[in-house]
C-alpha cells in the first residue's frame, strides 16, 4: 500500500487519480488471477499499468462527456440488473453494496461511466488492440497530464 491512499498521484485535466484507486485496481487484477500479492518488481510495475489504465479511461470518459455522448437510462438499468443476477437474492446484493460502502445510485453511475467508456473506447480506433493503441496515441495530446509524486 501507498503511505497516502487518497492522495493523488497523477491529474488528468485537473481530475485526481488517487493512490487508492491505483491500489483498488490492483486488488481486483489479484483477485482475478488467484493471488495476493505478487514479487516486489512485479507488484511495482502492475502499479505502473493500472495506473496508465485508470489515466486512459479517465481521458476517453472525459472525451464522451466532451462529444455529449449520452447513454440510455434503460442501458444503465438493464445493465445493473445484469450485477443484480449475480447474486442469489436481492438481499445479497444489497449486502454487498453495503460491505463495499456504495448506494445504488453510486452503482449506476459507475455504470454510466463503464458504458461511456466502453462505446467512446469501440468508437476511437480499429477494432483490433494493436489498431487501438496506434489510434489512441493522438487521442489525448491537447489533455493536461500530470504525475505526482
């Protein structure tokens, strides 16, 4: 962990990336793969990837707001039933937004984000990665980055 975890460790057009969010995004890498922690050089550089992930994602959703991308509130909701139809009942669901402190209303509007994303990401370049990554290096050039120490 990070001495700070709400401290900002980089600015995307004024908009903080925290060291939590950092630490939150490996947790969830950890979790996927079946570990809980990996070497220390490892560790280090699957911080440096989240991060870059969290800085994209932060550039491509505030260029859909800026495009006036808008997403259907059926879209949001179909896909928060899908989150729902993760759980065996709707209690357990409702427990799980508590234990992980959020409101169903903070549900949606991370849905609303991924959704935003994820078009304005499908949209950007050619469907294949490599296409992606040679199409996004111009996307954000006009954006104001900034890293923190």
């Amino acid at each position: 962990m990070l001495a700070d975890d709400a401290a900002p460790v980089a600015e995307v057009n004024q908009v903080p990336i925290t060291a939590d969010s950092v630490e939150e995004g490996v947790r969830n890498y950890l979790r996927q793969i079946g570990h809980k922690e990996l070497s220390p050089p490892r560790m280090m550089s699957l911080r440096k990837e989240v991060l870059g992930r969290l800085i994209d994602e932060e550039l491509i959703y505030q260029e859909a707001l800026k495009q006036g991308e808008k997403i259907a509130p059926e879209e949001i909701e179909a896909e928060v039933d899908r989150i729902r139809k993760r759980f065996t009942a709707e209690d357990d669901f409702n427990a799980a937004l508590v234990q992980e402190g959020l409101t169903l209303e903070e549900v949606r509007q991370g849905v609303r984000r991924f959704i935003l994303v994820r078009k304005m990401w499908n949209e950007i370049s050619p469907s294949d990665e490599a296409g992606k990554r040679i199409g996004w290096k111009g996307f954000g050039r006009n954006q104001k980055l900034k890293f923190i120490k």
